[in-house]
C-alpha cells in the first residue's frame, strides 16, 4: 500500500483498531509458542530463518542465495525450506527438482534450485519441510526462506533484512501500515541485514547486476540498451531503478502483483521490435513460453564482513552443540 510509505494521513488512523488487535494476536500467538501451550518442531539441524518484519520486496531472496553460496564456500550442505507462496501442488512437502513449476512451488524456491542445484523443500507447514530436509536429504544445515513469524518451527538464528530506502514505512502494524509486528520484535532477532543503503548499528547488503540471460535458456549478448521491462515483485520500482543504474533506457515498463502467475498474454501490450528484460524470480515462470528477446537480469547479494564472520562463528557453536 503506498500510504505506507509516506506520513500517516487522518483517515488512516480509522485502521489504528485492526492494527492494534493484529499486534495482539501477533504477541499473544509467540507468546504460545514460547510457552509451549502451542506445539513447535525442533529439528536436529541449525535452522536459520532468513525474513522480514514488514510487508515484502525487501531482497530477501537474493540474500538467501548468497548466504547458502556463502555456506558451501565454508563446507557446509545447505538445504532451503519454503512455503512456496504462489504455488499448488497436489502433494507436501515438495521437494524441488529440474522439472518443477513454480506455479506447482512457487518462484522463489524454483529460482533457489535453479540457480544453486541445493535441495530445496516446500510445503505450507514449514516444519513438515524441515523434518523432510533432515530425514531424506543430504544437508547439514536448514535455511528457511522466510518464515519469522512462523513459530512453529523452532530457530537456532533469526536475521531479519530491511528494505534500506523504504524501511519500516510509517513503522504501524498492518492494516495501518506495512509491519507484520512490532519494532519490539527486532531486538530479538540475532542479524539485522539493510539492503542497499546503510544504516547505524546495522549490516549493510549491496545487490550487484551480472550482464542480462535469456530467458530461453539460450546463449547469446543483449547489445541495446533500448528495452521494456516488466516485473512481478514485492517492490518493482527497485528493479526498474536498477535498470536505469544499469544503463539502460526503459521505453514501457509494467509492473504486475508480486508472485503473479505469467501467461503469453500479459505480454502482448510490449512492442516486439526491442527487448524484454524482467527479473530471474519472473524469468523461471517464462520458460516454457519464452520469446527469442526476452531477457532478465541475474541480481547477487553482496554480503557485509561485518555480518559474515559472526554470523559463521554462531553457526558453529550452534551445530557443536547439537553434536
């Protein structure tokens, strides 16, 4: 929602009564947890869960790769969980292969497989997925793409990453304004990740364009800059914005809603005679009807020092001691 970005006008102060009974259900449901009057899965790998205190487009994804590639770097065998948010599929957990859809997994875990070949597992209870990693893959440590509020699953390491020009909005609970729960809640959680601008006290990621990749799969250089682009992201304009940073003049530019469900149609509106570039995350939902200058733009998540080596040095006293 716009207004969630800018001063809180009058009218939206009618929404403060929702707010406030979403910020009491919110702590009142972890305190459960917590508790244990509410049942939770605690598995015997290091669970980390990689998510957002605010409503989506925060660069989570990106960060998730680079982690994990970050992991096999140092030894270890990553395994990625998901609930597969814009996906269905007739049987749980899913465990993700070459041949899957997203509209069956979702995009992002499509797009994590894809690009690391690590497994990656979905399923709407995120526990289940867990439990599917330890018992049937050959992984030593959990990475969960999302997932914060889901206390459910028991965690080892929470990092929360922020969208660092839009942060926390007009910093309300939604309906009122973006935050799933309190700022409270940040104290909390053992990394704070700012991607692309930096912040006091906080790690900062800087998201970094490799050159642009057929969307077909096939090999081959973009050698314009003229091009349309869309995207189906929780912020689209960062992407539009990289494009500009990147070079590129974008003629038409349409944004759809975030995990949108690609058919041919959606892109009969661009002009043939250029380019389309869109995002890797809409790029595998394009595959299979792919057009010969249709493009996308690998983005990587460069990670802060000052996050790396704590962040390893946790991992390690986590897992020694589950030994």
């Amino acid at each position: 929602m716009p207004f969630w970005y800018q001063p809180t006008q009058w009218w939206a102060w009618l929404l403060l009564p929702f707010a406030l009974l979403m910020q009491v259900i919110s702590a009142f449901r972890r305190f459960c947890f917590q508790r244990g009057w509410l049942k939770s899965y605690k598995s015997p790998l290091p669970v980390v869960v990689v998510g957002n205190i605010s409503v989506g487009g925060n660069g989570k994804t990106p960060f998730v790769i680079s982690l994990c590639e970050l992991l096999i770097k140092q030894g270890y065998k990553p395994g990625v969980i998901s609930r597969g948010y814009g996906g269905k599929s007739t049987n749980y957990p899913l465990a993700v292969n070459t041949q899957t859809l997203g509209k069956e997994a979702g995009d992002e875990p499509v797009l994590i497989h894809k690009r690391l070949g690590i497994p990656v597992v979905v399923d709407p209870i995120r526990a289940n997925a867990a439990d599917y990693l330890a018992k049937h893959c050959d992984v030593d440590v959990i990475i969960t793409d999302d997932g914060l509020q889901h206390y459910a699953l028991q965690r080892d390491i929470e990092i929360v990453v922020v969208d660092g020009k839009r942060r926390y909005g007009n910093q309300h609970i939604m309906p009122m304004g973006p935050l799933r729960e309190s700022l409270s809640r940040l104290r909390d959680v053992d990394f704070i990740i700012n991607n692309g601008a930096s912040h006091e006290g906080e790690s900062t990621m800087l998201l970094v364009a490799s050159p642009c990749k057929k969307v077909d799969g096939g090999e081959g250089v973009l050698s314009t800059q003229s091009v349309n682009a869309c995207a189906a992201i929780g912020y689209p304009p960062r992407f539009f914005n990289t494009l500009v940073e990147q070079g590129f003049t974008v003629n038409k530019q349409v944004s759809f809603a975030d995990h949108h469900a690609y058919t041919f149609s959606d892109f009969e509106q661009f002009p043939t005679d250029m380019p389309l570039l869109m995002t890797e995350k809409d790029a595998v939902k394009c595959t299979s009807f792919s057009q010969a200058n249709w493009w996308y733009l690998p983005i990587d998540g460069q990670l802060p020092d000052t996050f790396i080596q704590p962040f390893l040095e946790k991992l390690t006293q986590i897992k020694e001691s589950k030994c």
